[in-house]
C-alpha cells in the first residue's frame, strides 16, 4: 500500500512540476513546504527513544559500526565501538546500559576499535574478543591503550562455536580458529579477518 501511494504522488510530481514551476510564488511555497516536511522528525511509537523492550541497536556512530544486543535489564553485548568514544558512551548512556559482559571487536580499523573508551566508560565490562589477525598495529595499540587505561584485561581472540551471554547467542562464524597473527601490517587483511557473528536475542537473529 506504502509503496503505491509513493508511485502515485511520484507521477503527480512530475506531472505537475513544469505547472508549478512557472508560478514563482507556488513554487516557494512548495519548496518551504518540503523543508519542513523533510526536516521533520517522525513519530516514535509511545513518543520515545529506545522503545519499551528493545533487543538490537545500531548506535549512530557516524562513519563506523556499534551494534548493542540486549542481554538483559541494563546489560547489554557490544559489537565493535565506532570511531569516537562519545558517540557511542552516549548511545549506550540512552538505552540505560551500565553492564556489557561481552565485547566483540570485529576488526581493528579505527571505525570499529577507536570508541572503545566509551564503551568502558564507567561501565562493568567483562571479556573483550577481536579478530585474531592484529592488522592495523594503530588499532590494536588503540584497543590495548584503552583497556590499560581502564584496567581491564587484554582482548583475547574471539572463540570458536557458540557463546551464550544472558538472553543473547552468539555463534562464531569466521574466522577459522588459528594461531594470533600480524597480518599484512597496513590494515589490507583486516576485513578479510573480520569476527563474522550470527546472533540470537530471544526470538531474534542477526548476522
């Protein structure tokens, strides 16, 4: 229904563009209207942020990737931290998580690895897993500065199989279990290496 009403306004568009075009006062008038339209913000069911019983969240981190499944009341898993420790202490500041038993670093590129100090910040957290390939050196000095820095032990690599951390399931997909490596040095092998994840909070699952 959703996209046929987009179809038909689209068509009236440009139907009625040319028209409107050549009436400069409608076509401010429209112009004002779509600013208004567009800078809107959209209703939330029950009018707030995060909803009542949320399971996954995409922290808006800018250019990188936070991803929180909730493991239960205040706690939370977290799937890399994004590039500045603020964005992602304030994401998880909203959705009231002051526990994350488990953090998991994909890779250490600086859009995954650099908010890792927000994560910790004032937070009980647990293990920290990451790839087992240890390419850039800058992210993985970034990682290890931060958990020094907040005296938590140091990211071990992520285990094979099945991992359980509260209402949240985690089953490791990549890599192949092996041996802690160096990589290529210059942050090439860090995708290929990244921790593929397929995760189960309650009913939900995700990769």
């Amino acid at each position: 229904m959703a996209l046929a009403v987009l179809t038909v306004l689209t068509v009236l568009v440009a139907l009625l563009a040319p028209w409107v075009l050549r009436r400069r006062v409608l076509s401010v008038l429209v112009v004002v209207v779509l600013v208004a339209v567009v800078g809107a913000r959209v209703p939330l069911p029950g009018g707030s942020w995060p909803p009542s019983g949320w399971v996954a969240v995409a922290c808006d981190v800018g250019q990188g990737d936070a991803l929180v499944l909730r493991s239960g009341p205040g706690s939370a898993v977290v799937v890399d931290a994004g590039p500045e420790p603020e964005l992602v202490d304030r994401c998880l500041d909203r959705l009231g998580v002051t526990r994350v038993p488990l953090v998991v670093l994909t890779h250490f590129h600086a859009d995954h690895v650099d908010g890792l100090a927000g994560v910790l910040e004032d937070r009980a957290v647990g293990r920290v897993v990451a790839t087992r390939v240890l390419d850039p050196p800058s992210g993985v000095a970034q990682v290890t500065d931060a958990l020094a820095a907040a005296g938590d032990p140091a990211a071990v690599p992520a285990p094979a199989g099945t991992v359980r951390v509260g209402d949240v399931v985690l089953q490791v997909l990549w890599p192949e279990p092996g041996p802690v490596t160096d990589g290529a040095g210059d942050g090439s092998s860090a995708n290929d290496a990244s921790v593929v994840l397929l995760a189960e909070v309650g009913a939900y699952a995700c990769s």
